[in-house]
C-alpha cells in the first residue's frame, strides 16, 4: 500500500467552528437536513465532553498505526483527529502516549472507527475520544497508509478541513463548505426549541397542537376511544 500526506488543509473560520460546537451533534444533524451523523458504533469513552474541531484525516492499514505517527506533525491547535483503516480493525492503535502528543499541539480529540486503549489515562488526562471499541491489542509500524485524504467513518465521508462536532450523542460531520450554513440553521432550530421549551414548561401547549399534529392523527386513520370503547371493540 502507498500512500501521500497532504500538508496544507484549509479548515473552517474558527468562530464557526466553535460556534458550532456550542450548539452539538443533534441540534447541527438536524439543522442539516439530518446528514453527516457518524454510525453509533462510534461511541464516547467519556461522558459529559463536547468538543469541535477541523478533522485531519488518517487511513490506515489494519493493525498498524504508522500513519498517526505522521499525522501529529500535521496536526494544529483545535484540529481533531479523524482515524480508519483500509478494512474493519478494533485493534488498540491508540493510546496515552500519542493522546500526550496530540494534547501539547492543541488537538481537542479523536474519532476513529478503530480501538483503543490506555482508557484509564486517557479519561485522567482530559483527552476526549469516540471509538468503535477498547481493546488492548496491540499494533505495528510496517504499512504506509495517507493523511489528510478523504475517508469514511461509519458511514459518514469525512474530507480533511471539515468540522467534527462530538459529543455524548456521538459525532456529526460538517462539510467544511457548508459550515456557515450549517451555523445559521443550527442558530435558527436552537430559537424555535427554545419557544417550544418555554411553551411546554409553562403548560401553555402540547406538542401535538404546537406542531399541528392532530389534523395528522386524523388523516392517518388514528381515533380517540374511552376504555371501555375500547374494550368492547368499538
């Protein structure tokens, strides 16, 4: 397997960015029309954590890691690093020592559809990451695999530059292109939860006469009965 590193990625505006993270996974899956969501086999070995950052994206080959090896050297403050291999792997390709070195570059986290390992470190050190499995099988350094192509991670594509939004939800991707557009329907969605929020915690209004579901339920066939309707098959 050959392999290139491309060194010179353009990410999104930062503000973006964070803005983005400020908002998390459901709100900005939702406000892209519910795209870019990572599989739920990518899962948090931490709760309560919720980061953003431009992805710089790893492929490698299964059971080797040497291209992480050469992704910290691409690596920048508030980058995210984005790690597959070439077919299913759920060996532990990762651990405290690359977290130690991603952590003094600025990176917020890792993604990656692989295993990994040093859980207990990685948690007391405060370095977030979503993984497909802990396993503490080891890896080897023998295969050149790519940095910063495109790839994809449980099914979603992820282009080096894109922001990655992760929390306890999971992972959502946004399309570097798109990420102010994304911003704005996730600034727009957060305004009208917030109208409904307050409408329900008051007891102004169900959700079924807020959002025009009764006319729904009627057209779909669904009635209204007493129990003992009900019961007797009415």
């Amino acid at each position: 397997m050959t392999g290139v590193i491309v060194t010179d990625i353009a990410r999104a505006d930062a503000a973006t960015i964070e803005a983005l993270g400020a908002h998390g996974v459901a709100t900005v899956h939702e406000a892209m029309g519910r795209t870019g969501l990572v599989g739920a086999s990518i899962r948090p070995i931490q709760d309560g954590v919720r980061i953003a950052g431009s992805a710089v994206t790893v492929l490698n080959w299964p059971g080797d890691n040497l291209m992480i090896h050469a992704a910290i050297e691409q690596c920048r403050e508030g980058d995210v690093l984005v790690v597959t291999t070439t077919s299913a792997c759920t060996d532990g390709l990762f651990g405290d020592l690359f977290a130690t070195a991603l952590k003094a570059r600025g990176v917020r986290g890792l993604v990656t559809t692989t295993g990994v390992r040093d859980i207990k470190d990685l948690r007391a050190m405060g370095f977030p990451v979503w993984s497909a499995a802990v396993h503490a099988q080891g890896s080897v350094k023998a295969t050149g695999g790519s940095v910063n192509v495109p790839i994809v991670v449980a099914g979603a594509r992820v282009d080096a530059g894109d922001v990655v939004v992760a929390d306890d939800d999971g992972v959502v991707i946004v399309p570097r292109t798109e990420a102010e557009a994304a911003l704005a329907g996730a600034d727009a969605r957060v305004a009208k939860e917030d109208a409904d929020r307050a409408a329900y915690g008051s007891g102004e209004q169900l959700s079924l006469d807020r959002k025009g579901l009764r006319p729904l339920l009627e057209e779909l066939g669904v009635t209204y009965r007493t129990q003992a309707e009900y019961r007797r098959g009415d």
